[in-house]
C-alpha cells in the first residue's frame, strides 16, 4: 500500500507539470499567437 | 436537369480588391476560450487585418485586405471549428422551360459566398447554400442575368435576425432532444443504483446520497424486484443506458475537448470530458472487470447516475443560455421589423404595390396618412409631420414638404405625400443603423481581454488541483481512498466550469447596446460604453449642443450716415441696407450665423448685390468687396484687428452680449456701419441635462467660438460655472487635452462638425442630433436625437452595463473560489460533508445561468430624465 501511495504520489505530481507544462508553459507556435505576418 | 449539389468555389476572385468587413456565424463554440482560439487562428490568416470572435454572438468579424472568403473559411476550419452556413431559395422565371439547368447552377457556384446551387425546375427556383456576410445578394442577381435568367423576385437579402431565430430555434431544438435522453437515463440510472448505493462504500459524507437516502425505503416498497436484481446485471444495464449519453447527448463536448487539447488548449468542455470519461472508466471497469478493484481490497462501486446526471444538467445550462442568448438579440429583431414590407411605387405612370426590396434609387413611391415611409428619400409633392421618434427618440413629428427628406422606416401621420427614393436595401440609414448596432454587439470591450488571459490560465489550474487533490485523497483519505480520490477528481473538475466567466462580458454588451439603440443612444461598441462608464469631465459645446444651433437676427443697430453716403439713399431702410450688406458676404460663408443674417435678408425680400473677393477668417468674421467698398463682417475683435474703429458700437455690443445675444458688426471701407444682433435659443432641454450631469458627479464645462459675455450668459442660465469661450476647432481640442493632462477623463458633446477634432480627442466622443452621416462614424457613441438628456441617457448606461459586468465577473470568480476548495473536499476534514459530482454539475450550470440573466436585467433600463 506504502508503494503504491508513492506511485500515485509521483504519478500525480508528473501529471500536474505536465498539464501546466502543455497547456501554460510551451510557447505557442507564432501563427496561432495572433501576430500577422 | 437536377445536378447533384456540387460544392463550388467559395471565391471566384479576391474580394473585391480593397478591404471589407464581413460578419459570419461560426459553429462549434461552447465556451470563451473557442472565441479566442479561432480569433487567433483568423488573425494569423495572411490577408486578414483584424478578427474579432464573439461567443455571445456565435459570430466572427473580419477586416479582409486581400484575404478571399476560402481562405477564412479554412482558416476556422483549421481552428476546429465550421463556418455556419445557410440556404436560400431564389425564385427564376421561367426556368420550367428550361433544358439545362447546369449553366445556371454553375454561373451561382461562382458567386463569392456561394457553396452549392440546386436548381429545381419544376417548382422554377434555385435553392442556393451559402455562408451569410459573405454573400452580396446583388452578385448573385447578376450571376442569375449573366447565365441568361431572369430573377421573379429580386433577392434581398434575407432577414439576418430572421435567420438566426431559425439557428437559435434548430439549436435549442437539438439540446431539448439531447437533454431529453441525458435526463431520462439519469433518473432511470439513479432508480437502479439505489440498490448498489445501499450497499455503497460512500456513505453518509456524500451530500446526494444524503438527500436520496431516505428514499431508499420507500423505493424498497415500491420496487422490491429491484432490489432482488442480481447487482452484476443492474451495473450491465446502466452501462447499456450509460453509452448512448456519452455518445449522442455528450458528443459535442468530447470533441470539443479533444479539439482543444491538439491545440493546446483546454475549456470547460476539457473539464466536463475528462471529469465525466474519469467517472466512465471507473464504473466501466468495475462493472466488467471487479477484480481490479475487489482485489485490492476496494468496492466494485459504480458511477453510472452521475454521468449522465452531469451531462443532462450541463445541457440544461446550455439550453436555458440559449434561449436566454435568443432573447439578446431581441433588440435587433425590433429594430428591422420597422421597415415596412411593401412600397407603392409609380412605375409607367401607374401606381403599383411592389415589395419595399425591390424599390430602386430614383422611383417615386406614394405615402398616404398612417404609413411608414418605404425607403430613404426626399419629398417632391405634398405636405405632411413625419413621426421620425424611431430615428430620433423624439415623439412630436417634424413638419416635412417638398425638398425635405425623409428616412425610411419613419411614420407619416398627417398627409399624402410622393417621395423620390434616395438610398434604398442596405443604403438607408435604418440599414446602417442595424449593421451599427450588430457590429457593436459583436464587438468585444476592453475587460473581456482579462476574462479571456484568466479562462485560458484557469482551466489548466483547475486540471493540476484536481489532480493534487486526487493525490493528497488517496494518500491521507478515508478508507476506500481510491474511491474518495475519484469522487473529488470529478467533481473538482466538474465545478469549475469558467463559462459564466465567458458569458460575463459579450451578453452584457450585447444587451446594453441593444436597448442603448431603443433609447436613441447608439454605442460604437464595447469599449466606447467602458470609456464612457468612467468619465470625469463632461465637456459640451455651446451651438447645436446647449443651443438648438439655429441662430436668428433678433436686433439690427444702424450708423445711418455711412448707409446714406454709400447706397445714396436706396434702399431707404438703414437696417435693410445693413442686413443687405452682411448678408451678401456672408451668403459665402458656411458659419451657422452667417446662414441666420442671409435667412434674415431673405425673409425680408432683399436682392443680395454681388461680393467678390470673399475671404473668410475662421471662427472670426469675413471681407468681400461689393460695389468697390471693402465690406468686413464679423466679431468686433475681428474689426478691431482690420483697424476699425468700432468705438461708437462699445456700449450696444456689451449690451446684446449680456443678453446672450452675439454680437456682429459690419463695417464699410474701415467705417463700423452696423450692428447684428443674433440669439441661438438654448435647448429645453439642456438645464436637465447639466443637473443630471452635476448629480452624477461630473464637472461641467462649455466650450464655444463665441465671445465670453454671450458663453457667461447661456451658461449662466443652464447651471454650468466653467466656460471655455472664444475658441477655435484647435482650441477646443486644447482645452480636452489640458482637461486629460489633469488626469481627468473627459466626455465631449457636439453636433460633429466643428467638433469633430475635439470629439476625436476626447476619451469619449457623442455626436449629438445626428441620425445618420459622418458624425455617425466619426463618434464614439451617437445619439439619435438633438435633446441633450440622451448624452445623460448614454451614461447612465454605460455605467449600469459595466456593473453588468463587474457583477458577472465577481460572481463567476467567487463562485469558483468557494465551489472549488468544497468540491475538492476541504470542508470534510471539517464538517464531513463531501460534494458529489452531480451537485457540483448542477452548481456549474446555474452559474452559467445566472450570468446571462444578471445581463438581461438590462433590458429593463429606463432613462431616469424623463424626455
């Protein structure tokens, strides 16, 4: 049970960054940011 | 023959080479961060000046420079989402006789806008598919006359409220069929689990099955064979039930979601999916493979009921938003149904019913006593009043004759007139007034840009709480903790919905502008409501503003000898000679004085002799030659400066000024010969207004060309204790900018002529009694009538939709602040009390709901000068 709280723990703790990673951190791809050519 | 609806080029050729805004229904939205997506999406589109997406509106607004309508079609596509489209069925004379009907359905594919073309002999129409805004219904007629066919009746272009009543009905249509299934399994779902929630591991904490309970016994009653059922075989039959709802009911938002999470991006519908398919799962698999969870020691619980219960009460929301969104435009709706449908045109000298569309520029169409005038244009036989309230806001009707125009949509009340029909379709001024009013709709003020930075940054957050929380849930929880840690997964992700963040602005917007349109006040959009909500220093200018602008001659003083020695006695009148003398050089002046002394002349029956050399000296007076006498005419700083010695008139001047009266004096030959006296009477309404301003704690000040005394005196009498006089268009750009650089922001009133560098300058800028040219453009906000009070009505307004919004946006941010730690479990370590997802489902809607009905409120506005 000890393990798979650490598991879970871990899991969430990488899922958490990755979400705020995708969707918060990576800079858009400059077409989609508004900016015309 | 029938062909088969080919799709056809969208754009045959750039359109039309300069820019052009066009308006377009998108499908696909359901939450603010959609708008955003596709608002970039159309902005990166080369060709593409400026995009603004509304999700209140469902509506796109682009600026196209060089950008072909295929192009922003792809463009939305590409974000995801489809352009709405629609169709229209154009009536073809004589196309029963014809052979072939592909070269007519070809020659319509290629109208810019036009999707597909069916032609249908036997009922002799077209039944066109199109995308609206893009479609000029004049290309398509002349497509229709290229192909060697003959229109029966000419394509107006159809209702674009009408229109959207059939979207918004087909929607709420489609939703009701949606709910319908979500809310029939939910109900039956609960039913059936009541027997597994008997024995459910959940217990007391959870609020719903708090309140379902006590029902269990009653249910054991009623359904005894129920709770005979084999567990297993309840569990497979509410997974049987479970699926159509995630499929069907709950379609749009699984791809929503997924859309959304390509593009980096997450929503509301990235909540509800991930919330509803985590709940799915869980029951799935405990449903089919109970040992994962049996054998860890946890229950094979299952969560069927509150899926669909969350689907079905997240489509109520969206249902009773859109109902509420229909009533938006109600407004608009109001608005068109002005015009009248049909015109009595004279067509080869007889008198013929024709539909109002189809009245071209140049016809002579009959008005008779009770009706609305068809279209834009000018009087040429009979006389009558013209109840023009619907333009102006003002009831009593204004005389009209021969020469005088008349705008279309507005009431003749007393007599038979003919009126040469000057603009008609999408030229006259109730046109321009709906397309004003539809693009301020749309258009997007300055606090949405917040709302919309917070939801793209929020929904991530929310995603990372839940997580953490299902983490901490499982980690130090209450035994099942995997089954707690769910549950809080769920309706953590579930309550916190920011769609009523989304809606908090556009419905607002939406709402305010359109009664604002009602009232006579027309808002140039959602920032000139902003600006104007928070204003300082209302600066009004004195002629056409304070003053009805129509200044009369009210005293003449004559120098008789200088009359004598020059017009040698003829004609006898002095004050005549005078009148005659000014009014020949200012009959070449556009000064609205100088239109009050040849009004004067001419009422008097004078013969006004040739001037030349006119040379006008703005804001200040005008010299012409007549006769080979130098003749000046203007303010008596104006002569002073020519050097005239204008010594005997002191004392008169003085005294017209402290009258209120201006002061003009004419000199001849550098000799002063006379003295006018002219007074613009101040508006009825103008004491109102500057009280109502002063109550609302603004400070009022009067800017004018005219001199000082005559400003003192008109301002004394209206209530206002600062005046700007003796200004020039420069000045009172000046005096706003002095008025700014003290930090104040400033409102400026004027008829938007002379005003217009001022009313550009200003924060905010009113055109005041100006229902349709420039000054429409050229202001920020527009108000239909002349009478002061309406400025007043304006910002009443604009401060009662900005606490619209702050309202709405307080209200979807506290929501979340407090709905989000409780659905996260924060109050069970407290009070024991846990949110099941459906509660925070249920919570989430409302919200949503909530806001848009804060925002209808405003339909109920009413001035409270009352005109």
């Amino acid at each position: 049970m000890t393990i798979s709280k650490a598991v879970v723990t871990v899991a969430g703790l990488v899922a958490v960054a990755w979400v705020l990673w995708y969707f918060l951190a990576t800079p858009r791809p400059a077409r989609s940011r508004g900016e015309r050519p | 023959m029938t062909a088969a609806p080919a799709a056809g080029p969208v754009d045959a050729a750039p359109a039309g080479g300069g820019r052009r805004r066009v308006t377009f229904p998108v499908t696909g939205m359901s939450c603010a961060a959609c708008a955003s997506r596709i608002q970039r999406q159309l902005r990166a589109t080369p060709g593409v000046r400026e995009a603004s997406v509304n999700f209140g509106t469902t509506k796109a607004t682009v600026e196209l420079d060089g950008a072909r309508p295929r192009d922003v079609m792809q463009a939305v596509r590409e974000a995801g989402y489809d352009v709405g489209t629609d169709t229209l069925t154009v009536a073809v004379a004589d196309l029963r006789s014809a052979l072939d009907t592909s070269r007519l359905e070809h020659a319509i594919r290629e109208v810019r806008g036009v999707l597909a073309a069916v032609a249908n002999p036997a009922a002799e129409s077209v039944r066109v598919t199109y995308v609206p805004g893009f479609l000029d219904p004049r290309d398509l007629e002349e497509a229709v006359a290229a192909a060697g066919y003959v229109l029966a009746v000419p394509v107006a272009e159809s209702d674009p409220v009408e229109r959207e009543r059939l979207v918004r009905e087909r929607e709420v249509r489609d939703l009701t069929r949606k709910l319908v299934l979500a809310a029939l399994v939910a109900v039956g779902a609960m039913v059936a689990s009541m027997p597994l929630m008997a024995a459910a591991s959940v217990g007391p904490a959870d609020l719903l099955a708090r309140v379902l309970m006590p029902l269990d016994g009653a249910l054991r009653r009623a359904l005894p064979w129920l709770y005979a059922a084999d567990p297993q075989s309840l569990k497979l039959a509410l997974f049987v039930a479970t699926v159509p709802v995630m499929a069907w009911s709950g379609r749009g938002f699984y791809v929503s979601a997924w859309r959304g999470f390509q593009h980096r991006s997450a929503d509301m519908n990235t909540l509800i999916g991930v919330g509803t398919a985590a709940a799915m799962l869980y029951s799935t698999v405990a449903t089919f493979a109970p040992g994962v969870f049996t054998g860890a020691g946890l229950p094979a619980d299952v969560y069927y009921e509150a899926v669909s219960a969350i689907i079905a009460l997240i489509l109520l929301g969206r249902l009773l938003e859109s109902r509420a969104k229909g009533r938006t435009s109600e407004a608009m709706r109001r608005l068109l149904g002005l015009a009248p449908r049909t015109a009595r045109a004279l067509r080869d000298g007889a008198e013929v019913e024709i539909a109002a569309a189809a009245v071209v520029v140049g016809d002579i169409v009959l008005v008779r006593p009770g009706e609305k005038i068809p279209v834009d244009g000018v009087v040429r036989g009979g006389r009558t009043a013209v109840d023009e309230s619907m333009l102006t806001g003002e009831p009593v009707p204004v005389a009209k004759g021969p020469g005088d125009e008349v705008v279309g949509a507005t009431l003749n009340t007393t007599g038979a007139i003919t009126v040469e029909a000057t603009r008609v379709g999408r030229d006259t001024a109730l046109a321009q007034i709906v397309r004003l009013v539809e693009a301020a709709q749309g258009s997007r003020a300055p606090v949405q840009g917040l709302a919309d930075r917070i939801a793209g940054v929020f929904v991530p957050l929310v995603i990372a709480v839940a997580i953490a929380a299902f983490v901490v849930w499982f980690d130090v929880g209450p035994s099942p903790a995997f089954v707690y840690a769910t549950v809080v997964l769920v309706s953590v992700l579930i309550i916190a919905c920011p769609c009523a963040m989304g809606l908090a602005t556009p419905t607002a917007i939406m709402v305010g502008t359109g009664r604002g349109a009602e009232q006579g006040v027309l808002a140039k959009g959602g920032s000139a409501l902003e600006a104007a909500s928070a204003i300082d220093v209302m600066v009004l200018d004195k002629t056409g503003t304070v003053t009805e602008g129509r200044p009369a001659v009210t005293d003449v003083l004559v120098a008789l000898e200088v009359v004598d020695r020059m017009a040698a006695g003829t004609p006898a009148d002095g004050e005549a000679a005078v009148l005659q003398l000014a009014a020949a050089v200012e009959r070449l002046s556009e000064h609205p004085l100088a239109a009050a002394i040849v009004g004067a002349a001419a009422e008097r029956g004078l013969v006004l002799p040739e001037a030349t050399g006119f040379r006008a000296h703005e804001g200040r007076g005008a010299t012409a030659t007549i006769g080979g006498h130098a003749v000046a005419v203007g303010s008596a700083t104006f002569l002073i400066d020519l050097g005239v010695d204008v010594g005997p008139f002191t004392d008169a001047v003085d005294g017209l000024a402290a009258q209120a009266r201006t002061p003009v004096l004419v000199a001849v030959d550098g000799v002063p010969a006379g003295l006018i006296g002219l007074a613009d009477p101040i508006k009825a309404s103008a004491v109102a207004a500057v009280r109502a301003f002063k109550a609302m704690g603004l400070e009022v000040v009067m800017v004018t060309g005219d001199i000082r005394k005559v400003a003192i005196a008109v301002a004394g009498e209206v209530g206002i204790d600062e005046v700007e006089s003796g200004m020039l268009p420069a000045g009172k750009v000046a005096v706003v900018k002095r008025l700014q650089a003290a930090g104040k922001r400033v409102a400026m009133v004027g008829d938007g002529i002379n005003d217009a560098p001022a009313l550009a300058t200003a924060d905010v800028g009113l055109a005041i009694g100006t229902g349709t040219d420039v000054a429409v453009e050229a202001a920020d906000i527009a108000l239909m009538s002349g009478d002061l009070t309406t400025a007043v009505t304006a910002l009443e307004l604009a401060r009662r939709t900005m606490r619209t919004i702050r309202q709405n946006l307080f209200w979807a941010f506290a929501y979340n602040v407090v709905g989000i730690p409780i659905a996260a479990g924060l109050l069970y370590p407290l009070a024991g009390v846990l949110l099941s997802p459906v509660f925070a489902s249920a919570a989430m809607a409302f919200s949503s709901v909530f806001v848009v009905t804060n925002s209808l409120r405003l339909r109920r506005f009413r001035p409270s000068v009352a005109r």
